[in-house]
C-alpha cells in the first residue's frame, strides 16, 4: 500500500511511513483520494487568490456591446428614435407620444390607417366626416392634420378659404376646403353681401342665411332704421357673420 500523505510504499507490518512518518493505521485506497482532493482544492483556491492579487479588478469575457451591436447579435431591433409632429390647432412641434398640445392644450389626433371604402364622390367626401383625418395645405407652411371641428374653427377665423387645399389623410385625395361638408356654408358670400347693401332693411339677407327670427326682426323696424341694416352690411362685408348652422360664408 502506499502512504496517505506522501504516497511512499508501505508493507503492510509497517506502522509508520517511513518517509513523512505518518501513522499507517488508514489505508491510501480510503483516504487518498480525499487526499488528493484537498490538495488539489488547496492548490486551486491559492491560484484563485495569486489572480485576484494581481489583478482585483474583473474581466469580463465578452467586451461591451453598444445597443446597435447587442440587437444585432440577438436579433432585437433597436428602439425607433422618437420624431416630431405639429399641433392641428396651432402648428406647435410635439414628440410623436404626445396626446395633447403643450402650447395651446388641443388633443393631438393620431394617424389614420387607410381606407377601404373605394373612391371618394367628385363633390367631396360624405362618409365619417368626424372620425377623418385632414391636411391642411396653407402656402409657406407645413401640412398640418386637423379635425372637421378645428376646419370650421379655421374657416371662421379666416385662417382657410373657400379654395384652400384640403387632403383626407385616410385616402390622400385633395379637395377644395369648399367641397367638404361642414366645413363652409352652402351660402354664398357675394350673393348675402348684395343682400344686405340692397334688401337689408327688409331683413332679406337675414332669411337668405337662415336667420328667420333675425329677418323678421329687421323686417319690421326697417332695419333697426337703418342702424341694423348698416351695421349688418359691414358685418357681412368682413365676413363676420355665419349661417343658421354657425358655418363661415365660403
């Protein structure tokens, strides 16, 4: 057999080993792997130690990978760089998550997927007004899109004309801003401003844009003598006054 601790051979009348004089009362067969081990152990653990010594700080395997590299390797896609919108209401630059102006506070209107419905009628669209869509194209500036209600807010404050160009974002067909229902009155401006400097007095531009009660009223004064009727001319005239349904005169 051989010594446990320095593995020299050993007869079995020996009761010591002759080499490092370790008492033999143990075999090498029981013990000597266990030995082994704990040398081995030992020898590891101060190779471990000797390494972290001389270099405390750790390695890692693998050099850093930038977000282009690391979605590339693992098949991600990187995340999409936030872009820019503007405002329906007042042109505003807002970032795409954005669900309300921070200038002006109007609700941002998100994109509409296309539609499905076939062509669109040559008079104008008819179908979902309120639920589209729309680019304004004003000269000198970027399309923005807007509502049907921020159009009638615009065609009363003269922001649009009867001929600006419209684009329904769900099929990309431009339209006069006349051709879109609801968003001009079907009255004509030049035809109430005649009206009112002829026929005012008698209330005739009044019911000719719907204002029943109105006509009446001037009707039966005159014209307010005359005041009503002047006043009624200068408003038709710098397009202040609406129809009936509260539409701008295209």
């Amino acid at each position: 057999m051989l010594c446990r601790i320095c593995g020299t051979p050993l007869e079995d009348s020996d009761a010591f080993c002759a080499g490092c004089g370790t008492p033999t009362n143990l075999r090498s067969e029981t013990v000597g792997p266990v030995v082994q081990l704990d040398l081995i152990e030992s020898s590891m653990s101060g190779k471990a130690a000797a390494n972290s010594f001389e270099d405390p700080q750790p390695r890692l395997s693998e050099p850093i990978r930038t977000d282009e590299s690391a979605a590339s390797a693992t098949g991600t896609p990187p995340l999409p760089v936030p872009t820019a919108s503007f405002c329906g209401s007042c042109g505003w630059t807002l970032p795409e998550d954005a669900t309300f102006c921070t200038e002006c506070g109007a609700p941002v209107i998100a994109p509409l997927p296309p539609s499905s419905v076939g062509p669109q009628p040559t008079r104008g669209p008819s179908q979902n007004l309120a639920a589209r869509g729309w680019l304004v194209r004003i000269p000198g500036e970027n399309d923005v899109l807007v509502d049907l209600v921020t159009l009638q807010a615009w065609a009363k404050a003269r922001r649009i004309r009867a001929e600006t160009t419209i684009v329904d974002y769900a099929t990309g067909t431009p339209y006069a801003a006349r051709q879109i229902p609801g968003v001009f009155s079907e009255k004509d401006f030049t035809t109430a401003l005649l009206l009112s400097i002829f026929l005012g007095s008698f209330g005739v531009d009044r019911f000719y844009l719907g204002h029943i009660g109105l006509g009446i009223g001037k009707l039966l004064t005159l014209g307010g003598l005359g005041i009503w009727s002047l006043i009624d001319v200068i408003m038709v005239a710098t397009r202040n006054v609406t129809d009936v349904n509260g539409l701008a005169l295209a």
